[in-house]
C-alpha cells in the first residue's frame, strides 16, 4: 500500500509492503501526471489518492501512534501552515489550524535560509525576537533591522524565534510540545521554544496514515 | 425580489410572538434578513459596517440595501446581542423610507425544541428552526433520537458547515432557545450534554465566542469553532477531525 503525505514543498511517500524508509520528495519534482496512491493527506492530496485522510486527523493519529503518553500537545509546522492538536487523558481535546494568519512560516524560512546562505545549527539562540504572525509579513522586520545595521544573520535568527514563538502561543503555549514537520531539523527553531520540545521528524502525519482506522 | 403592492416586513433576529401573531394575521410578506437572501454581495454593506464584524449583521444590512424592506422588526434586546442594538442605529441613518421598530423579546413560553432533538440532516434541521421563527404555532411532535454528536451556537452565516455533522446532532445553545421561542433564555442557552462530543460554535466577532469558548472549557469533550462569513478549509477540517476521532459515525 502506498501512503503519502503531500505537502506544499515536500512530498513524503511510504511504501507499507517494502522495508525501505519513507522517501522525501520536493512537490515541484513530483510527477503529477502518473503519481496515485491508496492513502494521502495534505494539501492536494484528494487528487493523487483513492483515499483521503484530513491532515488533523493523520496528526492526531501519527501523535497517538508515537507518542506514549495520555495528555499531549502535537504541533506539526509545516512550510505552509501550522496546526495542532491537544489530547487530554486519552481523548481529542483542541485542535487549531492556522493556514491564514500562520501562513508560510516554514516556506519562509527555507527561503530565508537560501538567500542568506545559513547555517541555522551555527546561529545563537537570540534573547530576543521579532513579533511575527505571517512568515511573508514577517519578512519586513528582517529587512528592517538589516537597514538599522543588525547583521542579517541576528536578524533571521529573531525572525526565526518570532516565529517559534507564534507557533507556541497558537498551540496554547504547554509545557511540552512534541513537534513534527520539517522544521524539527532546525536547531535554532526548535531551540526557540520556551518550553520543552520533543522532535518527532517530519514523518508524523504518514506515521498517522499507518494506523488501523486510518484504512 | 419581486414587489408586490402589499408591504414587505424584514425580521432580525427573533421578534417577540406578538409581533409574528399581528404579522401572521395579516398575512404579511415577511423576509428573515439574518439569512443571504439570493446573491447580494457581502460588500455592499462594508460602508456602512465594519468588514470586521459579525458576519451575520453584515448580511443584515446587505439584505436590507438589496430588498428594501418596508418595515423592519429588528430585536435589540438581550434576546439577540449589542451589535444588533448599533446596527439598528445605522439601518434608521441609511434606509430614512424604512420603518425600523426595535423590539426586546423577552418572551417565556416554552414552544418546544423537536427540532432540536429529531433524527435529520443538520443543514435541513437548522434550516427548519430559522424558518420556524415565521411559524406561530407549536411543531409537531418529533420523537427524538438518540444523541452522538452536539452543535452548540448560533445558525451559522455559512450553513455548508453543518454538512459535517451526522443525523443525529442535537442541537444546543441559542439555536435551541429560537425553536422554542425564548431567545432571552441563558440557562437553555447554557445547557449542554457532557455525555456526547460538542462542537460549540459561534461567528468570528460575535460576543457569544466568549460563552462557546468557555463552555468549550466546561464541557469534557468540547471542541471551541468560531468562523467568519464562510467556513474554510481549515473550520471544516476542525469539525470533521474532531468528530472522527471521537469516535463519531458520519
């Protein structure tokens, strides 16, 4: 059975009948014409799937499926959203999904992170940050600070927390957030919180496609 | 909408049963302005009202521009909300040919929540409480189902919303107090059943959003929804993930 996860910059692909890991795919590679899978999720999945599973629905699933405790916060940061949901001794409490306000945080920082050519585990954690709820709006206050003489380096790194710190107040700013999406992979954005995060990878949501009623 | 000689009588929110007996006896034209009425567009109203506002009373004065009442009853009490009170002000400074008559429901006689409770389609069972609000006499009896899912608010500006839910939704919060007839009734509107998993709704920039979070809070499996004019992707997605992983059958 082939399981996906179609994201807005990264295609995550499992194979369930083959030992292989998943495989990591950017969307604009993807051969759209001849791609068809039995389960997705994410954005445009409805049209490359026989089935599709809502990507709150394979979030809490993938969180349920990985994470070993009764009470939880899962944020899944995504490069075009941000979502989450809150389980509360076994049973679905919160959720929230941020595709408007929230939007392009992760795409935004990729694009950040080309263009100034950074290396996110060489930065500083900042003391302080930029207030950031849009990754494109956000954009502004680095170009700002560059302008004023802050290194353009600095000021990624608090646009970077900015946007850490968004992230945690829409998911109700816990004590522990198990985080998944590609971000994980970012020192400086995980090292952001002011809370304790738990790195999950970005395979959470195919994670929760796995699960039985999930078929 | 075509005129007729005969006059046409808009209603915000719910009139009290006086007001819908004398317009019933005299077998008025009436429009429920809180619901689109064809294709008017939202926009019409953004000189007039806040494009951050209820998503609700936007329509409200859209309505009224494109139709053109000729009397309208609009309850300003606590029966309905403060933004209706303001919005009253603004449709007397903008329609001077329409006669506006605020009321207060304070109405207390138990009409009844069948509806409420019935085995239907959500989108048809709240279809059939807002148009009820015309009806002068007491529902039919309905036998009630047995409850899987709640829907705690207001009707929605975007019914579509309502499409998620299975049959046998109850229906709880001020959409119950409008079948019954009682929309100034804040332990109905309060109530609510622990037992079955709750979506409690209410419109973006709506003063009830304080009462659906925090009955949200209250409730052991309660999910808080607030979505503006139409419900996204995103309000959809809430609705359909939290009801399947409660265990709800669609």
């Amino acid at each position: 059975m082939l399981l996906a996860d179609f994201g807005t910059s990264y295609c995550k692909l499992l194979d369930t009948e083959s030992d292989k890991p998943p495989t990591l795919i950017p969307t604009r590679d993807l051969d759209r014409k001849n791609i068809q899978v039995d389960i997705a999720t994410g954005h445009n999945g409805k049209r490359y799937a026989t089935q599709y599973v809502n990507e709150l629905t394979a979030l809490a699933r993938g969180g349920l499926s990985l994470i070993d405790e009764p009470s939880f916060t899962l944020l899944d940061c995504g490069s075009r959203d941000i979502k989450y949901v809150i389980y509360e001794e076994g049973i679905i409490k919160d959720m929230g999904w941020n595709a408007e306000c929230g939007a392009s945080m992760g795409f935004t920082i990729e694009l950040l992170e080309k263009y100034y050519t950074i290396d996110f585990a060489n930065l500083e954690i900042p003391k302080s940050s930029f207030s950031i709820t849009c990754g494109v709006l956000g954009m502004s206050h680095i170009f700002d600070a560059v302008v004023t003489g802050e290194s353009e380096a600095k000021a990624v790194a608090k646009f970077v927390k900015g946007i850490a710190l968004n992230a945690y107040n829409f998911a109700k700013h816990p004590e522990k957030i198990y985080l998944s999406g590609g971000l994980c992979d970012n020192p400086l954005f995980v090292g952001s919180f002011p809370c304790s995060v738990v790195p999950l990878g970005r395979f959470v949501l195919l994670e929760g496609l796995q699960t039985p009623s999930a078929r | 909408m075509e005129r007729t000689q005969k006059q046409l009588f808009g209603i915000v929110g719910v009139p009290p049963l006086a007001v819908m007996e004398e317009l019933a006896a005299n077998r008025s034209d009436i429009v429920d302005l809180d619901e689109p009425q064809g294709r008017i567009d939202l926009e019409t109203a953004s000189p007039f009202l806040p494009r951050v506002y209820c998503g609700i009373l936007r329509t409200v004065i859209a309505n009224c521009l494109a139709v053109k009442p000729d009397v309208i009853y609009i309850d300003t009490g606590a029966g309905k909300c403060d933004c209706a009170v303001h919005t009253a002000t603004v449709l007397e400074d903008i329609l001077p040919q329409t006669t506006i008559i605020r009321t207060k429901n304070q109405d207390s006689c138990d009409f009844g929540i069948p509806l409420c409770k019935a085995r239907m389609n959500l989108v048809e069972k709240m279809s059939a409480i807002t148009s009820g609000v015309q009806l002068i006499a007491v529902e039919q009896e309905i036998i009630p189902c047995q409850p899987t899912a709640g829907f705690w608010g207001v009707p929605p500006r975007d019914f579509s919303l309502l499409s998620l839910f299975p049959d046998t939704t109850h229906i709880y919060g001020w959409a119950r107090c409008m079948e019954n007839k009682t929309p100034d009734n804040t332990e109905m509107e309060c109530h609510y059943n622990s037992d079955i998993p709750t979506v409690f709704f209410a419109q973006s920039f709506c003063a009830k959003t304080a009462l659906a979070r925090h009955l949200a809070g209250k409730h052991p499996h309660g999910l808080y929804l607030d979505c503006d004019v139409t419900a996204g992707n995103s309000a959809k997605s809430k609705i359909q993930a939290f009801l399947e992983l409660s265990g709800v059958t669609i």
